[in-house]
C-alpha cells in the first residue's frame, strides 16, 4: 500500500520500460513541484525499491537504472531552479567510503527551493578536504549524508572529528538513515531526521543571523 502512482512505477522499473518511467517521473515532479516531489515520491519510492531488490524482486541493475533516473530528474530540476541563492551557503557531500549521491541530491533540491546557495562536492571527500572547502567558500553550514548501510560508530567519530576541525560558527547538519541510528547527541551536530526539516532550519539560521545583523 505505498500508493497508485508509486506501484505504478515499481511496475515499469520491472517490465523495463524506460520512457515510461521518466515520463511518469517528470509527470509526477510536474504535479508537485520539486520539494513535495522529493518528500511524497522519491523518498518513498526509494524505499520501496530498496525493500523490493532485497527480496529478491529487483536486480542490481534495475536497482542503479531506478538510482541513476532520480539523479537525472533531481539534476535537472535543481539546474532548472531559479535558486536566489542566498545565505547560508551549504556544503554538501558524504564521508569517505558513503557512495549514494540520492541523498544529497534530495537534500540540495530541498535548500535550492528555499533560496539556499549550495556547494555540492559529490560523496567521499575526505575530513580536510571538508575543513578546506568550506574555508574557501566561507561556507555557513556543512551538511553530511550517511546511508543505511554507513557504520554508525564510524559516523560519529568522524563527525567530531569534523566539529572539532570547524570554527564554531560553521553549524554541521548531518541526515540519512544512519543518523536515526546514532543514540547520543554530539555537541555541535544538528541530526536531520526528515528531509522536510530542511527548511524549518533554514528558516531558524536566518532569523538568528538577522537577530546578529
């Protein structure tokens, strides 16, 4: 019960029927604009992908075909937006070893709707490639993307590493299902649960930075 429109799709990604597939994307992202698109289709459609190639259901290869549609469509729509790209600016990338773009991807579609100026660096950039980047681009928030699958002991050393590598003032948002898993709170690190959280704190870093102003 995920839904008509998502069972569709699940159907044409195992019948491979690949102009279906993206006009029925592009049909649904059309329909919702590009925040609802992530939050009501990718996400759950994404799971329900995940779910079914671990049954059994779904190859690799239609696994990554499903992958590599999504990124195009989220690509070209985060291209598309007319982003005002204001503060703060947004690092985005994962930890070394994290290879799923998906979710940083969803997470730039949702800042570049809300005016954000994001700076993507792909997944895997090491800890003072991070610290290097964000000096350069005098970046206000660094934002970090751990899947299911990402250890989670490993991302919490590796996000105090990162907090103590930072100047104060550079907040650290750090979401993915790996996150959910992560007990205790580290000092300095903002978890995101939900992609629709995104905003709220945009919001909330704004109308502290126009308190400071």
């Amino acid at each position: 019960g995920h839904g008509d429109a998502i069972d569709r799709i699940l159907a044409l990604i195992r019948d491979h029927q690949l102009p279906e597939l993206r006009q029925q994307l592009h049909q649904l992202l059309m329909r919702q604009g590009l925040q609802r698109f992530v939050t009501e289709t990718v996400g759950p459609l994404t799971g329900a992908v995940g779910d079914a190639w671990v049954r059994g259901e779904f190859a690799v290869f239609e696994e990554h075909l499903y992958t590599e549609q999504i990124q195009s469509i989220l690509r070209n729509a985060i291209a598309s937006s007319p982003g005002a790209a204001k503060a703060p600016r947004v690092i985005l990338t994962s930890f070394p070893t994290e290879q799923h773009n998906l979710g940083l991807l969803m997470v730039e579609a949702m800042l570049v709707v809300e005016g954000v100026t994001c700076i993507p660096l792909g997944t895997e950039t090491p800890g003072q490639e991070i610290l290097r980047a964000t000096a350069a681009h005098r970046a206000h928030i660094v934002a970090l993307s751990f899947s299911a699958a990402f250890p989670e002991r490993q991302a919490a050393s590796g996000l105090r590493e990162l907090r103590a590598g930072l100047p104060k003032s550079v907040e650290i948002w750090a979401g993915g299902s790996c996150v959910q898993r992560i007990r205790r709170a580290i000092d300095g690190v903002t978890f995101v649960k939900t992609l629709d959280q995104g905003g709220p704190l945009v919001a909330a870093w704004r109308r502290v930075l126009a308190c400071l102003a």
